[in-house]
C-alpha cells in the first residue's frame, strides 16, 4: 500500500475511537512504561497531543513522570513550518505554551536544548512494523530530528494498534528502538 494511503487508513483507525478509549489507551500505554527504566535519563523529549486527532495522551505519561522521576527534565518541540524542523525547549510547570497554526500545542519560549543532549524521545507516529520502522505524518519532523540525536538516545514509539508486518523504509527513516502498545512494549530487533 502506498505510504499516504496508510496513513489514511491510521488516521481514520484512529478517529473511529471515542474519546474515550483514546484516553483508556493511553492508560494502558502508560502503565506498560513501568518496563522503561528512567535512571539514566536526563532529558526526556515527549510530544504534547494534539487536539482533536485522537493522538496517544502523552500528558497522561507526563504526569507519570514528574511525580515519579523528578530527575528526569522534559523537553518539548518547536517547529518551525516553513523547514520542518523542529527545535527543543526545557518544559517546566510554568513554561509558556501556546498552539501554532497548525493547532500543535508548544512552548512560546523557554531554554534551548541541543539534540546530542536528549537522552530519550517519545516519537509520535502513525504505523510502525516488526522491525520498528515507524511512519509518521509525512512531513518527516522526527526523522530530521533523529538524525540529530546521539547513536545511544533511545527512540520509543507509542501506537493505540499492533504493527504492520512490514513498511518500507526510506535511506532518512530512523528506526525505533521500542514500540509501546495497549497489549505489549515492542523492543527492536524482536
Ligand atoms: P514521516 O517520517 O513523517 O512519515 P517521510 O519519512 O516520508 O515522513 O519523510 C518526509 C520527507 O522528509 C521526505 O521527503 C524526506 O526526504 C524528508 N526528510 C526526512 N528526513 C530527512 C533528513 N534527515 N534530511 C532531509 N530530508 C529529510
Ligand atoms: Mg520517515
């Protein structure tokens, strides 16, 4: 199948959840990254949902964490739409935030952290396969991002369904190392 019409087909998978269980989901996505050890992470890069398109309710994970992993810093993204880049802000309580117009929600400003800094990445997409290749929404974002990452930073994909057998990656697709769904954590190679 080509890759827009998979990402269709995600899209509409998705949608066809209630709120609901887009929040139930989570849930049990959330609970699953009791297998993901934090200890060693200083900068934590996670994605705020976006409204409306039934993403994995990454605030849920994010409370998780403050409370128990105060050592652990999150970081949000920035984008810049007109190079599709992204850039990496320090996210505390009180952090500005505010929606750009394509009704992703981010920091407004804030302290700058460099990609070979962050130590994990929760990355949002839409499939991904046996092999954690992930396809995201088609503008490549993470894939520019990760390339700027170190070699050891830790790419963990969240997806609400199981994945595709296989998805032919592109020479710029940078694989995940693990992927977490309502029913299991997914660590690449299988
Ligand atoms: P996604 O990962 O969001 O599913 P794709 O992998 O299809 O999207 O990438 C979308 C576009 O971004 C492609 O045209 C690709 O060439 C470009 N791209 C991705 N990564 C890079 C990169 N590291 N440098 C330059 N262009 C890139
Ligand atoms: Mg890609």
């Amino acid at each position: 199948m080509l890759k827009k019409d998979l990402r269709k087909q995600y899209e509409q998978k998705r949608m066809q959840l209630s709120a609901a269980e887009v929040d139930e989901l989570s849930l049990l996505i959330v609970q699953r990254f009791a297998a993901v050890s934090f200890d060693d992470i200083k900068y934590l890069h996670v994605f705020y949902p976006m409204v409306g398109r039934h993403e994995f309710n990454s605030l849920l994970l994010v409370e998780q964490i403050r409370k128990r992993y105060p050592g652990v810093n999150l970081v949000l993204p920035k984008s810049d739409l007109q190079d599709h880049s992204l850039k990496h802000i320090l996210w505390d309580e009180s952090s500005p935030l505010s929606m750009n117009s394509w009704g992703i929600t981010e920091p407004e400003s804030g302290a700058e952290i460099a990609a070979e800094e962050i130590d994990m990445v929760i990355v949002p997409l839409l499939a991904f396969d046996l092999k954690g290749n992930r396809l995201g929404y088609g503008k490549g974002f993470y894939d520019r991002f990760l390339a700027g990452c170190r070699a050891d930073t830790k790419k963990i994909g969240v997806s609400f369904f199981p994945p595709e057998e296989f998805l032919e990656p592109a020479p710029h697709d940078i694989p995940l190392d693990i992927c977490i769904t309502p029913g299991k954590v997914w660590k690449f190679p299988l």
